[in-house]
C-alpha cells in the first residue's frame, strides 16, 4: 500500500452504517427480559454484533422496563459503537408489550412514520394511576391506535397475550413471532425459531405462540376495534331452598316486572344482586324501597328517577364487608379465572391474598351493641389497630387459611346483627330521605342526588374515602338548594369528585360555590 492511500480517507462500510435500533416497553412480569435475550442471541448467530441495554421503571404498576438493543454487521471484524438508550425519531422496531406502553412510547417520539414498524398488542395491563381514579380511569386504547395508525411506518397489532395464553405459553413467545413474521430483521424465520430451541425452557409451547403471532404478522395484522358488546339479560336465578323460599322469590320476581316499564330490567338486575348477597327477605326491603320512590315518580319524566334507584340502591345494600369479602376470595369461580388466567390446567397454583383490616373494620363486625361501645372507646380501637392492622398474607391454597376464609364469609345470618349493617341502614334511610325531600321541589336535583351514591364503593379506606366525598358532594347540595341550576351543579361536584382519589377537584368546586351564595 502506497503512503498516498494510507492516507487518503476511508470510506465508510456501508454495513457499519447499518445500525438497527430496537427498544421492547414491557410491563413486568411480561418476560421482556427474555424477549431481548432471544433477540439478542438471534443476531449473534447470523453474524451480527449485538448489544442490548435495560432500564428498569418503578412508576408504573410492578416496573415499566425499557429493553433496548442495536445490532450491525460485523463488517471487517470492526465492531461498531452502539448506543446506550433509544433516542427520539432514531428507532426502527418499537414492541410494546401492552396497549398504554405503545401510547407512551408515541408520546416520546420513538414511533415515527419514515421509519419504525411499531409492534404492539392491544391488551390492557392496568396501571396504578388507572387503578387510583375513584371514578373510570381506565384510559382509551381506541385513542393509542389511532395515533399509532398515524405514527407507525408499518403497525402490527392484535392482543398477543390472548394469543400466547390460548397455546399455552407467555406474551414474550407471540411478541418474538410478531417480530419474526414482520420481516423488519434480515433474519430467517429458522433463526428465531432456534434461538428458542436454545433457551431451553417451555420450548414447544413457546414455539406454539411463535408461529401463531408469526402468521398474523406476515400480512402486518391489525385488529379492528372491537364494537361494545351489549349487556345480556340477566340470567334467571332460582335459590336453592325449600318450596316456600321458591315461592317467595318469585314473589320478588313479580313485584319487580309491576314496577313501570323503564325500571325493570334494572330492577330485576338490583334485586338478584341483593338476594345473592344476603337472601330472599333482603330482596323484600330492597323492593320496598324501590317501590316507595315509583310511587312517588311519573311517567311526563319517563321514570328515570325509578330507574336510578333501581341501580343505587342495590348497591348500597349489597355493600362490601368483611363477610363478602371472604365470600368472594373463596368461591370456586374466582380459583377457576385465577388458573385460566395463569394458565395452570392441572398444574397446582399458589394464591396469596392481602389482608389490611383497619380497627374499624373488626368493630363493625362485632354484634351492633358491643362494636358501639368498642368503637366508643379510642384505647380500646388502638388496641385493635394493633393486633389487626399490620396487613396479613394469607396462602389461601392452604387448608387452614382458606377455612378460615370460607368460614368468615358463610356468616351472612349473623351480618344483619353486626354494627356494620345498623350504620349502612342508617346511612340508606337518610340518603333516600333526602332525595324524597328533594324530589318534592326539583325533580332533576332527586335523581343527581340517586346518582351520588356512585361515590360509594369498596372497602376499607377506599369506603372511607367515598363516604367522605358524598358527605362535601351532598352538603355543596344544601349549597345550592332552590337555584335553578342546581342539578347541574350537584352533577359537576359528584364529577370532580370521582376524577381523583384525594378530593382536590372536589374542594376546588365547593370553594367555586361557597364564592357566589
């Protein structure tokens, strides 16, 4: 070589120039670590150089993860320089191992249209912040597909981990077909598939998902949104029972089918909920609870006040205690959807549940007389803070625990004696005194006053809270009591209070009304 052309300047290798940029958003849990190890080693065996890096999130549900690999040509046996991390507008394959993580990685410029195939599946994995909203904070997936359909060069999208479930295997084997069939790595299908092979677990099951998602990919499948179902008719329930317990329920039946037309099919939903959770004497009271608002409404407003109540309350009857609790964590239906879920079959799953029972929930759970006194005395509830609320792991795949379960929530005939029922009794009577109160001087004030008792749910803290919220929700009520918008402003203070968890939209909207009365 002439000293002329040692010193002349090199070209470039076309082929280290030849970057590909990959970065996997998965969920943990969702096997995104294994997804990279095989995409990794997939690169490797075809002569590739190959370097993958992880950040690991601790915002999000049990850890958002960032897996990201750049792989090239090995070209002269130079290695070339990679990456750290993704960079705005500078990654060729997205994958995002859940709807939302699709939306965030849109969000932060990783998906752009001259040049990333985003891969992406349409289930939902619901995160904290979804979880938190009193109200409905699931976010729309109909939103990220949008944006993805705008955002993405090439767009592969179906739910893969229904997908991977159905054959037996986890998300991250119908994620790495999806990433095979869709043509956006220089590799043959035989290369992905070995990389597998090597990894030696769950390989025929993995292989299954594979060349499942592999064949939806090749024509880059995208679901279609899918239409909102309509809600079935409720099944008819028959009680178990002697003839005269039969007899009364449909009884029940009955009385439900007179009501006006517009409130029954709501009404037959409310008094089977109520009976399920109590019996067929608690379907009587919640019938006549129901039938004293009818008898008050009309049909110039379409009974719509009737059909409210229908819905609310049989939700305040059946409210959530310790005894439903335990009744619905030991029914064999929930086992089931727990093992199809996991994909057990007949292998044996473990189950841990979280106890968190705070003092007043074992007060409330004493005879009515003996939790008043309890809950009277404050050294007597810090003693129950003590021995109860240090949050308990119960392995209810064990005999003794689920017994123990089983037990607490076959105690439905002691329910009406505990305190806990005197206080939701209390609590339901005056509600709906309120709204016949109301319903005498402004019928839309009546059914926005119905509809507040949506902020009334769950156990526990989650009860504390709602209760809480219903209380300023109703008082901001007597704020604006005789205005004629007064509807309207009971409905915007029951919608702020349901946007977050700790009541500041709330307290914002009441300060609003207390600025002009």
């Amino acid at each position: 070589m002439s000293i002329q052309q040692a010193l002349a300047p090199r070209q470039p290798d076309e082929k280290l120039n030849t970057i590909i940029k990959l970065a996997i958003m998965a969920v943990g849990g969702q096997g995104g670590g294994v997804l990279t190890n095989w995409i990794e080693a997939t690169a490797r065996s075809q002569g590739y150089a190959c370097q993958a890096t992880s950040v690991a999130g601790v915002a999000q549900r049990t850890g958002a993860t960032i897996y990201y690999l750049e792989m090239a040509p090995m070209g002269d046996g130079v290695a070339p320089v990679f990456s750290l991390a993704p960079s705005a507008g500078d990654v060729d394959v997205l994958i995002a191992a859940e709807m939302m993580e699709a939306g965030r990685a849109i969000m932060r410029g990783f998906v752009t249209p001259d040049r990333t195939t985003l891969i992406a599946s349409t289930h939902r994995a619901l995160a904290v912040s979804e979880k938190m909203t009193p109200g409905d904070g699931i976010a729309n997936s109909d939103e990220v597909r949008a944006a993805a359909e705008i955002a993405a060069d090439k767009l592969i999208m179906f739910d893969m981990d229904k997908l991977a479930i159905s054959n037996g295997s986890v998300i991250s084997s119908s994620l790495f077909g999806a990433l095979a069939g869709s043509g956006a790595l220089p590799f043959p299908r035989e290369a992905f598939e070995e990389a597998v092979r090597a990894s030696g677990k769950g390989v025929e099951a993995s292989l299954r998902a594979f060349s499942a998602a592999y064949d939806r990919a090749q024509n880059a499948a995208v679901d279609p949104a899918e239409p909102k179902k309509a809600k079935p008719a409720p099944a008819p329930i028959t009680p178990e029972g002697p003839a005269a317990l039969l007899k009364g329920w449909q009884a029940l039946v009955d009385r439900a089918h007179a009501l006006p037309q517009p409130a029954q099919e709501m009404a037959l939903h409310g008094l089977r909920k109520v009976v399920k959770f109590q019996d067929v004497a608690y379907g009587a009271e919640y019938m006549d609870r129901l039938e004293d608002i009818a008898a008050l409404d009309d049909a110039a407003h379409d009974f719509e006040l009737t059909a409210e109540a229908a819905k609310y309350i049989a939700n305040a009857m059946a409210y959530d205690d310790v005894i439903r609790v335990a009744d619905l964590k030991t029914r064999g239906a929930r086992f089931e959807r727990i093992k199809a879920d996991m994909g057990a079959k007949d292998r044996p799953v473990a189950l841990t549940e979280f106890m968190h029972p705070r003092a007043e929930e074992i007060a409330g759970m004493m005879p009515a007389a003996m939790g008043a006194r309890w809950e009277a005395d404050p050294k007597a509830m810090a003693r129950l803070d003590r021995w109860f609320n240090k949050g308990r792991r119960l392995r209810t795949h064990k005999m003794g625990n689920f017994l123990m379960l089983y037990v607490l929530g076959g105690l439905r005939g002691y329910r009406r004696r505990t305190l806990r029922h005197k206080y939701e009794q209390e609590h339901l009577a005056r509600w709906l005194d309120t709204v016949k109160a109301a319903l005498a001087q402004d019928y839309a004030v009546a059914v926005e006053l119905v509809r507040c008792r949506r902020l009334i749910k769950g156990y526990s803290d989650t009860h504390a809270r709602g209760l809480s919220k219903f209380d300023k929700v109703l008082a901001g009520a007597d704020l604006v009591k005789g205005r004629e918008d007064a509807a309207q402003w009971i409905a915007r203070l029951r919608e702020a209070a349901l946007k977050d968890e700790k009541g500041k939209d709330l307290d914002g909207a009441l300060e609003t009304i207390r600025s002009f009365v």
